[in-house]
C-alpha cells in the first residue's frame, strides 16, 4: 500500500481525503482510505462512520455523497464541522466534492498535494495533528501568549500576531495552512476580531476565507486577485491609524517585497510588526513578478528614520525579536547586490532559475 500519496481512492464519499489522515499516514498498517477494505481501518471509521455505513449510499452505488437527495446528511454535517473546526488544521470535504464537480478530479489533487505536501521533505502533513509524516515538522497552531493581550501564532513556516485593544482585536495576517485563525482569536480575546494582511503572499493569507472584508494595502490587491482569492479589500494607505481601544496602530507603508507591503507600529509598545521585508537568517523573497529591490531599498531608508518609535522589530519569518540595527544591515546587503558587489549562486527554485545572496544574516532570493 503506497502511503504518503494523495490518490483519488483516498477521496472518502463526503470528499474528506483520507490521504492526509494520520491512521493513513501511520507508518505500521496504514490505514487504506474509506473506500479500501475494512483490514486496518479503526473501528471508529469501518464500525461507527454513518458515511462508510450508509445503506442509502451502498444501495444506490453513489460514489459521493453528493449525488444523494438527502445530502448533506447529519452525518456528512458533523463530519464537516468537525474537520474545519477541531483540528490542528483545516479540511472541507463540502469544499473538496465541489472542487471536484468544477475542476475535475486531476486538478482537485494537484491542489491537495501541493496544500498538503511539507516544504521540507516532500511527506503528507497530517490534519489531525498538523504534524509531517516524514520529518516531524509542526505545521499547525501554535498559540503563543507574548503578554496577556497580544500573541504569536507559529504556523509552520510562518508567523502571524493577534492583538487585542479594549473594543476589538486584530489579527495580522492569517498564516498559511492554518484554516480558522478566525475561531482562534475570537476564542482567545473574546471580542469582535478584525483581519490585517501585511501583504498578499499566500503563506500570510490563508484564513482570509473566513473574513468578509480585511485591510490590505491597495497596491497589493491584484496580487491577491491573482492568486485567485476574493473578499472586500478595505484600504489602508501610510500613515493610517487602526484604534483597537487604547491602542493605536499606525501603518508604514514597505513596498519593495510586494508593492503593498505594510509593517503595523505598534505605538504605545513601542513595537514593529514587519512582515516579509525585515528578517534575520531568513529568505527574503525579490524575485519574479511585482518585486522591487529599488523601492525596497527606498523602504528602509524610510524605516530607519522612524527607528526612535519602536524597541523590537517583529517579522513574519525566522529570527523573532529583532534589533533594529538590522534595518541598516538589510539595506546594505540590497545595495551591495543592486550594485552588483555581492556574490550570488544560481538555483532551481521549484523549476524556476533564481539567484540566491547569501549574506550571513540572512539570504536575499532575486531574479538572475
Ligand atoms: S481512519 Fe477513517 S478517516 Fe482515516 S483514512 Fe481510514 S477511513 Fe479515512
Ligand atoms: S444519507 Fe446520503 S449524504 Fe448521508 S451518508 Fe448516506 S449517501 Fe451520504
Ligand atoms: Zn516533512
Ligand atoms: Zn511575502
Ligand atoms: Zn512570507
């Protein structure tokens, strides 16, 4: 049985992928999918699973459950609110049978493989743990309190922050794999949570879903519509204030990563949520379409003269709090490589020929 796969027979009739269960994923008798025999399947699924039961279905030879009048049934409801709400991560299997209809099956499991599948080794990352089968990498939630009203959402890769006024929270970004970083903050602040994105990359919108309307800098909006992803944009433009009740925000606009990235200053905590442009042995991302080293370095040149307002600097990605000497640092490093005095290596990145900089510090990623 070929296990770390994402495979059509693994598509349960209620359209839950059973590739990225951990029973599926166990690395002794793995489970084979709904649809395989019963030998290896936990009897929660082969004796209590109404799906997997269902006479109306077996009688009627339904592959899924859609084609059933009865759909959704309270069985395929519960199933549904339970993998979009009370895991480590987040699965639709409403959401997958209507991708399925639209897209055709080929293309559904390009997507799940590519959803699913860990940056660092190439395994199935599971949904009820948010653990990867192969390295044991964390790609789910991790909730960690920074004081008692603000917090730091580890996501695999990526980082997001909640903070909380006395009349609303905001969260700032929504991470990458994590479905429901709505429900995490309402549960955490108990108020009414707004959505900021420091800029449009995906791995920094993944909740986004779950929001109707966010801020976003409009000179990102078509990367974002690009990307395929919908909502109300509300603009927030430099200079902008957000108050979340005692406690003012103001926005600086940072383009250069993307034409649209904003840091949020965090006033009275004298504290830079910064996004992608700032990072300490990160991967600073300028290379492909709407990237630009000359307004990034015009960026933080302007940050440096705002250094007086803020102690830490809190980025999106690796080292987390940083100086802010290292402002200079970064736009050093770009000068010298738009100067062509720094030494880069040419990389296949994902089938794409890039040019890495590595600083030591950190890493820049431009075209060739
Ligand atoms: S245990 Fe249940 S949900 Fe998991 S793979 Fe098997 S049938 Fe699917
Ligand atoms: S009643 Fe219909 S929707 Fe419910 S499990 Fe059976 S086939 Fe699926
Ligand atoms: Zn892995
Ligand atoms: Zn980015
Ligand atoms: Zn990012």
């Amino acid at each position: 049985m070929e296990k770390n796969a994402v495979r059509a027979e693994m598509i349960a009739p209620c359209g839950l992928d059973c590739s990225i269960c951990s029973r599926a994923l166990a690395e002794k008798d793995p489970c084979p999918g709904c649809l395989g025999p019963d030998e290896n399947k936990p009897e929660f699924c082969s004796k209590r699973c109404g799906i997997i039961l269902c006479r109306k279905r077996q009688e009627n030879g339904y592959t899924y459950c859609d084609e059933c009048p009865d759909y959704p049934c309270a069985d395929v409801e519960e199933k549904e609110s339970r993998y979009t709400s009370k895991y480590p991560l987040y699965e639709s299997p409403g959401k997958n049978l209507r991708e399925i209809r639209k897209n055709g099956m080929e293309k559904f499991l390009e997507k799940e493989r590519n959803e699913w599948t860990c940056g660092e080794c190439g395994h199935i990352v599971s949904v009820h743990t948010g653990i990867c089968s192969g390295c044991g990498k964390q790609y789910g939630a991790q909730v960690i309190p920074v004081s008692e009203d603000t917090w730091r959402i580890e996501n695999g890769m990526v980082r997001f922050f909640l903070l909380k006024g006395t009349e609303k929270a905001l969260l700032i970004d929504t991470g990458m794999t994590v479905r429901h970083a709505r429900k995490i903050a309402e549960a955490l602040t108990g108020l009414p949570v707004l959505l900021l994105n420091t800029h449009a990359d995906r791995d920094h919108t993944g909740s986004n879903g779950e929001f109707d309307a966010f801020f976003m800098h409009p000179d990102d909006e078509a990367h974002y519509r690009a990307s395929g992803q919908d909502g109300r944009i509300v603009p927030v433009r430099d200079g902008d204030e957000i108050d979340l009740g005692n406690r003012v925000l103001k926005i600086i606009h940072l383009p250069g990563h993307t034409p649209g990235s904003i840091a949020v200053l965090d006033v009275s905590r004298r504290v830079l949520i910064s996004g992608d442009p700032i990072q300490e042995h990160g991967h600073i991302f300028m290379f492909g379409e709407r990237r630009n080293m000359q307004d990034y370095i015009s960026s933080l040149e302007k940050l440096e003269e705002r250094i007086p307002e803020f102690d830490e600097i809190w980025p999106s990605h690796s080292d987390i709090p940083l100086h802010p000497d290292c402002i200079r640092r970064l736009r050093d490093g770009a000068e010298q490589i738009v100067n062509g005095e720094a030494e880069g290596k040419e990389t296949d990145f994902f089938g794409q020929k890039i040019k890495v900089y590595d600083l030591g510090f950190t890493a820049f990623l431009c075209n060739r």
